[in-house]
C-alpha cells in the first residue's frame, strides 16, 4: 500500500492518498483527496488494493488521472 500511496503523492498530487473504505465494506481502498474544507474527493471506486496497485500503475503509464492534479 505504501508504495501505490507513494505513486498517486508523486505522479498525481501530493494532497491524495488512498482511503480505506468503512470496515463492513471489506479491505477496499480508493484513492482521494480533501478540499481545503475536509470534504471529500474520490478517484477511483473502492476496490481490494492489489487491484488498486495495477489501476493506479495503469494511469500513470497512461497519463490519465489529470484533473486529480488541479484538485
């Protein structure tokens, strides 16, 4: 998880990270970002981490993910 986190702070924005999602949901994450009044963002779907490993890995080769950068 460490280095998916480290990935979205260097390639997307270094206001996101990734969101663990409520317990009952199962281990799911997602990545996110707060606004300057804490209200949330999300970026992807809540999803297990390995899959959310290979999106994220997916984007950057891709050079999606633009607007997260303005947010």
């Amino acid at each position: 998880m460490e280095q998916t986190d480290r990935w979205v702070k260097e390639n997307f924005n270094p206001k996101a990270y990734i969101e663990r999602s409520d317990p009952r949901c199962g281990r799911r994450y997602a990545v996110a970002t707060k606004d300057d009044e804490g209200r949330l963002t999300f970026w992807t779907e809540f999803m297990p981490i390995d899959m959310l490993h290979e999106v994220v890995r997916m984007l950057m080769q891709y050079n999606s993910f633009i607007k997260i950068k303005e947010a």
